[in-house]
C-alpha cells in the first residue's frame, strides 16, 4: 500500500544502536512497509525511519526500535 499524501520515507537498520554503520539506509520508500532486497543475517537489528514532505524537507528520525533475526 502507498502513502496517498505523497510522503516518502528514509529507514536505517543497523546492528548498532548508534547507526553508525547502517545495513540499510533506504530512502525514497512511498510504501508503508519495505522487505529488504538481501536478506538480513541472524542478529539483533534497530531500526529508525523519519518522513520526508514533497518538498524534500526531512522530519526528525523516529525512537529507535530492536527486532531479532532468527532463521534457525
């Protein structure tokens, strides 16, 4: 599904709660959902996405989240 105001994303995923090496660093997401091209390795990821306005104006990035990949 798209975002019908236009809006487009940036999501950071990283294995460091700093993101100073982000896995991903995606930006221009018009979906309100996003399945990454490689897939992650089994670890402990964060994550933070902010929005950013048809005139290219960034909001602030979100609270940072945790999720776990776990394949076994």
């Amino acid at each position: 599904m798209t975002d019908p105001s236009g809006v487009r994303y940036q999501l950071m995923v990283d294995n460091d709660a700093d993101f100073s090496s982000p896995t991903l660093n995606v930006n221009g997401i018009t979906a309100i959902s996003h399945v990454p091209t490689t897939p992650l390795t089994d670890q402990v990821y964060y994550w933070k996405v902010r929005a950013i306005d048809n005139a290219g104006n960034s909001g602030p990035f979100s609270t940072s989240f945790a999720f776990r990949v776990d394949t076994a």
